[in-house]
C-alpha cells in the first residue's frame, strides 16, 4: 500500500550562502517580536547586513525566505531518524530517536520557539506533521488497514508537535528521563492499535 504522506518527500533541503542564512536568522528574529506581514525587505535586509540587491538575486518575497527556512527543518527531522518507522523498535532506540529529535529542537531553538510560540506558522506546523504522519504510517499501516488511521495519525502528529512546543516554552518543567519512558510507551501501545 502507498503511504497517503509520501508527498512530503518532496521537501528538500535548499542550498543555502551565508547571505541566505544571514536573511534567515534575521526574519526569524523579526518574527519574534513582529508580525509575518509588518516585515519589509528593507528592515529584513537591513537587519541582515545584506543590500536589497543581494535580496533579489535569492528571493522574490520573503514568504520564500520563510519557506526555506521550514523546508531545512522538517527535511532534517524526516531524514534524521529513520528508525522510527521500525515497529517494535526496542525501548533504547526510541530514546536515541527521540533524544537526537530534541537535540535538534534545541539547537534550533530559536527557529523552533519562533515558529512554534512566538509566531505560530501553520505552514510550518502542517509540513511538520505530514512528515510526522508519514513516519507513523510506515511503522503502524503500511502491512494493515485499521479503521480511523487518519485521526490515530493526526493526533500523533499533532501530540508530537505540542510536546516540543511544551518542552520548548517551559524547560524547567519537563524531566527528560520520565518523558523517555512515558513516550517508550506511548509507542508500544501505538504498535497494537488496530
């Protein structure tokens, strides 16, 4: 059976100058404190330390910036960990998985908070979820059918997305090693859903 999310595939991983990345790290800190739509070429670039000509040889709007940057992020969480479409995958696997998982998160940090907290981009969140359903689907459907798969995915994907952005908005709160056992069993329970 074909997997429904294997569109997400699709994502690549753009090349990318120091000019590029410059644009990128300066939109992400626009967005902090601004709206998407509030952000011109001309603060963007400013804020960046590239001239608006170095803007346009890259880019048309910044929605393309921004794209880009979501685009880097779910292609490296889909190809990082591909393990995790393993059913029954041991217990010290899915703690690698989703250790590597959160490491990225954090080094990331700023881009993840931005996007998931100080500026929610659905886009974002909706790209990162298909790649999320993808996994799943592999590991829970690909050799069976079971009723309700698309709300079982969804709500993994979704579950997925606002445990990052819990452990992102309020890192005191969360111990890692319990987080490791509970999501160890979240997954062994998911393995028999039918």
């Amino acid at each position: 059976m074909q997997n429904p999310y294997d569109y997400i595939l699709e994502v690549k991983l753009p090349a990318s100058t120091p000019a590029q990345e410059a644009m990128k790290k300066a939109l992400i800190e626009l967005l902090q404190t601004r709206s998407f739509n509030d952000i011109t070429v001309k603060e963007l670039c400013a804020k960046a330390f590239v001239a608006r000509s170095t803007f346009y040889a890259y880019y048309q709007n910044i929605d393309e910036i921004l794209a880009e940057t979501e685009d880097r992020l779910v292609f490296t969480m889909l190809h990082q960990n591909p393990e995790i479409m393993t059913r029954g995958i041991n217990e010290e696997g899915q703690v690698q998985f989703y250790a590597r998982t959160l490491k990225f998160v954090e080094d990331n940090r700023e881009f993840f908070y931005t996007l998931l907290i100080s500026n929610p981009d659905v886009r974002f969140m909706e790209k990162w979820k298909s790649a999320i359903k993808y996994h799943f689907w592999e590991r829970l459907f690909r050799d069976r059918v079971a009723v309700n798969s698309g709300l079982i995915l969804e709500s993994v994907a979704s579950v997925t997305i606002s445990f990052y952005a819990y452990c992102l908005k309020n890192p005191d709160d969360v111990d890692t090693g319990s987080i490791y056992t509970l999501i160890s069993a979240l997954l062994k329970m998911l393995d028999y859903v039918d």
